[in-house]
C-alpha cells in the first residue's frame, strides 16, 4: 500500500521529467502502432532495448494523457488497490484524459484487472514489459482478444545507421555485426555496459522473479549458452553439463531465458509436433554485442555471428522459425500459416571449398518441402543459380537488411 500523498508527488515528479527526455531516432515499428484502436497495445521486449523511448515516442504524439513507470523504485509496495488512488491522483492533478502510459507495469501483481477495468470505460492503454510469459498469461485471463502486442527488438542495422550517421556498406555491416544494437552501448561503446545489462537480466527477471537459489548456475548456462550461439543443444546434455537435478530444471530455465528475451530457441522442422519435442534444437541470443561482450569465443566465429544477425531480423517478422536437418543442412526454414514459405542459408562467405556443402543443404531442403527457390545470405557474394529446376539467390546480408 501506498499513501495517495506519495503517488501525487511521483506522478508529477516522473511527469516533469518526460520534458527532459532524450526521445532519440523514431524506431521503425511506430509505423505500426494505431493509437486510435479500441485495443490495449502491449510493448515487450528485452530491457534496454528502447521500450521506455518507444512509449515516450508515442506520449509525444498526444496533448493529454497520463503517465506512471513502475521501475521507479520509490514505489515499492504498490498493490493493485492503489490503482484507484493513482487514478484520482490524475485525475485531480491533470483533469480527465484517455489516453493511459504504464512503463513496466508488470512489476504490479494483478495490473490486468485495472487496465481491463479502464478499457471497459473507453480508455485508450500503452504498457511495456520485459517479461514475454508473465505478460502472456495476465493477458491470456483478463485481455483475451483486447490486446494487441508488438515486440521491440535492439536496433536493427538500418536504425543503428540512422543513429551513428553513417552509410551502409560492408563496412558498417561489419561494425554492426560485431557491435549489435543495443542503443546505450552503441552509443558510449563501453563493454561495461552489456555485461552489466546480461547480470541485470539474470538477476531481476530470472533469479528474483522465479526465487531461484544457484545465481552461480544460471550466470553460468547463461553465457554458456551465449558462447554456442547456433549450435544444437538437448536438455539432457546441459543437465549433464551443469549437474542439474532433472531435465525439467534445464526446460524451466531455459524457458525462463526466452521470456525475458535473452536468449530464444529454434526446434528441428518436422511435420510431427511431438518430433519438434525431442530432437535437438539450436540456440541463439538477442544481439551480437551482448553475446560478444559475455562470452570467451563467440566473436571469433563470423558465421555465427551472421547467422545470428539473420535470425533475429527473421525472428521480428516471423513466429515460426526452424532449421532443417537430413542429409544435409538449412539454417532457417520459415512457416507461415501451416505453410513453409521460406528457406535461408547463412554462409559467411560463399567459395569453391564451401559451395557444394551449402548449396546442398539449401537444396535438400527446397525439394523436401517444395519450394521453388530459395536464399544464400552471405557477408558479401552476390550471385544466382538454377538448380534441379530450382532457383538459389545469393545475397550479402546487408543488402537484405535494407529490403
């Protein structure tokens, strides 16, 4: 519980300081938000990857509108209830607005009892969170079909151009490739930064959230996991690995990874679900710069690095991700709708020693699932073919990136 007196100081403490703020470069998925629809709008994603801008971004388009962060740590305590006592507060300090802002609302057990209160009324909402499954599920019983989610993502390549300045080029692509986009450390290019940023994430969304006692464990499979990034993995190899008790605690801490975007998981494609289950899956991490920053080998492995890059480019357009595997193997086959719609190679560079392995994988997998052609993304080949009747692209990821 929370004195009325206390919220009235904080919201217009936190108010004065929105004037302040830095709102930066506009983020590209803004163009996708409609403020105007009867819909509470989700904004999820990792922690410092701009969901705070993003939300300032949006405040900046409306006159009226009220506003609380719930990260401000001189709200601790704050239950459900007081909800009604934040509301008059607004209403006395800023009259009868309809358009709420919450920052990391999810810190607040029960926020969804409130927020779907204020949407029967009418009241246009925006939330943030960093927690995908917390968030899921308070949305699952409260907000079903009331919501609409939209995930942010570190900057991507054409947004870190737009901030540094400069020109796309293998040069900058390189930069990026190493670097990421988390916009703090792209700025300031302190290391610092994203190590602090990686225990952050551990702590406060892993460790507090779900009272896990063994930090020192999950620190550990956490840059592990950072280090391996595209590579296969199975449960029952970590367990192994980090002697945990069962292979339930290795899917639990795992999923606990996903859901706060740290890492993210792409299953072996098969038509049989319970197949998806058991086969080994690959592993890949949220941006190059932080893996880069908490890890011993990955920045000396280009082709992780690129094949990482594509990942999460695809990972914002896409739902369904999986790698193919037979006699040979593709990196990303996309599903769309029950359909395969997509096939992807990653190849740092495309030359006579590596050209018949990658093309091959491609290859197998455009005839097993009847595509008719498919892409070879590369730091910098350009070149096409056609074989078996199919057609093969071949791309410098760059270029991709600004399609």
């Amino acid at each position: 519980m929370i004195l009325k007196d206390t919220l009235r100081e904080l919201a217009k403490n936190q108010r004065e300081t929105l004037n302040k703020f830095e709102y930066g470069i506009e983020r590209e998925v803004i163009q996708q938000i409609d403020l105007y629809l009867p819909f509470a709008i989700i904004l999820s994603g990792v922690r410092r990857c701009g969901k705070s801008t993003l939300l300032l971004q949006l405040i900046r388009k409306r006159e009226n509108y009220y506003f609380f962060n719930f990260e401000d740590p001189r709200i601790v305590g704050f239950e459900v209830s007081d909800f009604q006592k934040l509301n008059d507060v607004f209403q006395e300090e800023f009259g009868t607005q309809d358009y709420y802002f919450f920052d990391e609302i999810q810190n607040v057990q029960g926020w969804e009892i409130f927020i779907r209160s204020m949407l029967d009324k009418g009241k246009k909402i925006v939330i943030t969170g960093s927690n995908a499954s917390l968030l899921s599920k308070e949305l699952g019983t409260r907000l079903t079909g009331r919501h609409l989610r939209y995930e942010l993502f570190p900057f991507s390549y054409t947004e870190m151009l737009t901030l540094l300045k400069i020109n796309p080029n293998k040069e900058s692509f390189e930069d990026y490739l190493k670097k990421g986009g988390f916009p703090e450390f792209l700025k300031n290019q302190k290391e610092e930064i994203l190590r602090e940023l990686f225990y952050d994430i551990v702590i406060r969304d892993i460790v507090v959230r779900h009272k896990i006692r063994n930090l020192k464990t999950i620190k550990e499979l956490g840059i592990y996991l950072l280090t391996n990034i595209g590579k296969e993995f199975s449960y029952n190899n970590l367990k192994k690995t980090f002697n945990l008790g069962s292979i339930n605690t290795v899917i639990s801490f795992i999923s606990f990874f996903e859901d706060s975007y740290l890492l993210f998981t792409v299953p072996k494609f098969s038509y049989s679900f319970k197949q998806q289950l058991v086969n080994p899956k690959k592993i890949y991490s949220i941006d190059n710069g932080l893996s880069n920053a908490n890890s011993v080998s990955f920045s000396f492995d280009k082709g992780r690095m690129l094949e990482n890059v594509v990942f999460n480019n695809l990972r914002k357009k896409f739902k369904d991700i999986f790698y193919f595997k037979e006699t040979n193997e593709c990196d990303f086959v996309i599903k769309e709708k029950e359909e395969i719609v997509l096939a992807i190679q990653v190849c740092y560079d495309l030359n006579n020693d590596n050209k018949e392995r990658e093309i091959n994988g491609l290859l197998e997998a455009l005839i097993a699932l009847n595509l008719e052609q498919g892409l070879i993304l590369t730091f910098n080949n350009e070149d096409q073919f056609v074989i078996k009747n199919k057609k093969i692209f071949v791309k410098p990821t760059w270029k991709w990136l600004l399609e």
